[in-house]
C-alpha cells in the first residue's frame, strides 16, 4: 500500500470545511486509475485515527462508503429483500419504514448506527404505537441492516442487541350483545354488504376467508342431499391456504344465512348486467360492483356505511373482525363449550379461544363448585 503525499504526510487542511482531511490510496480500480480513502477531523490526529478505522474496515473486506445511510439500506432492502414476499406484505413494510424508521434515522450513516441510538428511537415510538407495531417497525429495520451486512456494508447489526418496549395498549376487541345483533341483522338490510354481515356474523369465519369464498363452495340448493354448508378451505393469504390446518373446515349454514346467500347470488347477477363490458368474472362470493376481489380497505369502508344504519351503534367504535368476536361471544352467552367454539372458528385448540376472546367465554364453570358442594358441601345456614 502506497500513501499519497499530500501537505503534512496525506495530510491537508479544507479551508472550505474548516477541516483537516487524511487521505491515502488503496490500490487502482479496472481503469488504472488510484482508489482513495479519505477521512476528515477537528484535528490532524482525529483525521488520522477516522482514516485507520476506514483501512481496517477496508481489511475487513467491507464496501467503505462514507455515505452510506440507514436509508440506503432501507431502500435496497424494500426493493430488492422482499421480492419472494406477496405484495400485502411489501406494502406494510414499505408503509412501516417510511412513516416510522426513515424520518428518524434515515439520515444516519449506517457505519455510525449504534443500539443506544435504536434503543431511544423505539422508546420514543412505545408513545404513541403498539407493541405489535413496535414489533414489526424494528423487524424492518433488524432485516435491512442484516442484508446490508451480508454485502459488507456494514461490521455488526446493533439492531439484534436491543429489545421492543412495551408500547401503547391497543383498543381492546368488544363484541356486540344479542340485541345489539340482532339490530344490526335488521337494519342493515338496504345496504349492499348485508348479505355478507349475516354470513360473518352467523358462522364465525374470518374476513380473509370470507373474502376468498367461492361459489363452488357453497351448497345452499334445496334439491342438494346434503345438508345446506359452506366449506372454509381458502383465504386471501398469498398461497391460497388457511391460517392454520385447522382453520380449514366445513360449516352448516342456519336459515338466515342460506337466504343472505340466495340473495347475494341474485344482487351479483343485478351488478353484473348493470357493469356490462366492464364486470370481471372471478367466481366469488362477495366481490365490489364490478365482480372484482374485495380487500380488507373495501370491508372496513363498506361495514362502517352499513352500521350508520343500526341506531345506537357507532361505526367508528367497531371493526369487521368483531363480527366474529359476536358470533364466539353469542355461542358462549348460549352456553356452548368452549371445546366447540373452537372447531366452529378454526382455532387449533381451545387455548387459542379463551385467550384471545377470554373476556367474552361467560358460562360460569360450575363442575368444581358442584363436586366440591358434593364432598364438603353445608347448607345455607351454616350447619
């Protein structure tokens, strides 16, 4: 390795900077032409150790780039780390990094990155997001910098050192009461999602599967031998599958779904002779008004237009998953064992549903209270 003179020894001062700036070269690129390292200070001997640390990491075999930023990082990551991912996912990521990672550290080199400086950074997001979104935020940022490292941008990923914060507490999922229910199954009925608030609400499935339900997967004709059932065997998840093995099921229909059905099958003809040219055949169940596939934006914004309908209800308070909180939370109030509330939605086992819907299991157990009176029971005297 040559050093190149320049003023005291490589060394020489940027009046424009105000800086002394320690340069040396480092070999020739395909050109013939000298490759430079260079680092700036306060200081001749500040310039000189930044330039040490460069040449170490130049040893390291790392792509030395002074200018290389978390936002580099970040970016090549969104465009180029993600492309086996389906596109729900790469939206979120994308939506994640550049409302909460890149404003605050994007314009950190990446070189200089350090976990106290991550850990302060996701403190200050715990004030205002929940810890799940914490999560997500952090694993963004943990997988760009471990795909920079992988093409030596950078020595280590701070990032692993540090921990999520416990962040705000989400709003709580409520269900609606018997009554409540049954107003929004009436007086949802001029509105064009009704059809499917009967089916979410009345069989417990998830919105993604709802959304995904074809035709040839419901058996609602009165002349068929089986009884009237729909079969739960796909979502929108980017491989067509479930959620879980067991989330793949067959549910019957009670009546005042088979009529929902019916109906949904004649307001689908109206949408498609009215949209023409411009209907788009895909087959299923609930689509928009022009046969195309609903995503979870179209269901939030149609079933907050149908609840304006329901007196007493506001549709800012409630979201379409909590039609399935109902449906668990109404079986519950009728006495259903857990056991079977969990087949009915697709959970793997009955930890799952009394721990996500624990505040809406209501039966009061009363096996050990009636064993117990049974062995060591007195009357209500005391005696």
């Amino acid at each position: 390795m040559t050093r190149r003179a320049r003023g005291d020894r490589g060394l020489s001062w940027d009046d424009r900077r105000q800086r002394w700036i320690a340069a040396v070269t480092v070999g020739y690129d395909g050109r013939g032409k000298r490759v430079f390292r260079r680092a700036s200070g306060r200081t001749k001997t500040e310039a000189k150790a930044r330039l040490r640390e460069i040449l170490r990491d130049h040893d390291d075999g790392l792509l030395v780039t002074d200018g290389f930023t978390v936002r580099d990082a970040v970016e090549d990551w969104l465009n180029y780390g993600l492309t086996n991912c389906d596109p729900a996912t790469r939206r979120t990521c994308a939506i994640l990094c550049r409302k909460h990672v890149l404003p605050h550290l994007g314009a950190r080199k990446l070189r200089d990155l350090s976990a106290t400086e991550v850990d302060a950074w996701l403190v200050k997001l715990s004030t205002t997001l929940s810890t799940r979104t914490l999560q997500g935020v952090r694993s963004c940022l943990n997988r760009a910098i471990k795909r920079a490292m992988t093409r030596d941008r950078v020595k280590r990923n701070f990032v692993e050192l540090t921990e999520v914060p416990k962040g705000r507490p989400g709003r709580p999922s409520k269900s609606l009461t018997a009554q409540q229910a049954d107003g929004v199954l009436t007086k949802t009925a001029p509105d064009r999602l009704h059809h499917y608030i009967v089916v979410s609400m009345l069989t417990g499935a998830r919105t993604e599967e709802l959304r995904a339900l074809r035709w040839e997967h419901v058996h609602a004709d009165p002349l068929d031998t089986v009884p009237p059932h729909i079969e739960v065997w796909r979502s929108v998840r980017s491989d067509g599958d479930t959620k879980t093995r067991k989330s793949r099921r067959t549910l019957a229909l009670p009546a005042r779904c088979i009529e929902a059905l019916r109906k949904q099958r004649a307001q689908q003809a109206a949408d498609r002779l009215a949209a023409g040219g411009r209907w788009h055949e895909s087959g299923l169940v609930f689509t928009t008004a022009l046969g195309t596939a609903m995503d979870a934006a179209n269901v939030r914004r149609d079933f907050r237009r149908a609840l304006d309908l329901v007196p007493g209800l506001d549709p800012k308070d409630w979201t379409p998953r909590e039609l399935r909180h109902s449906f668990v939370s109404l079986l519950s109030d009728a006495g259903v064992p857990a056991e079977e509330i969990s087949r009915l939605v697709g959970h793997s086992g009955t930890s799952v549903t009394e721990l996500v819907y624990r505040h809406q299991i209501r039966p009061v157990i009363q096996t050990g209270a009636t064993a117990m009176d049974r062995l060591f029971g007195r009357d209500s005297t005391g005696a």
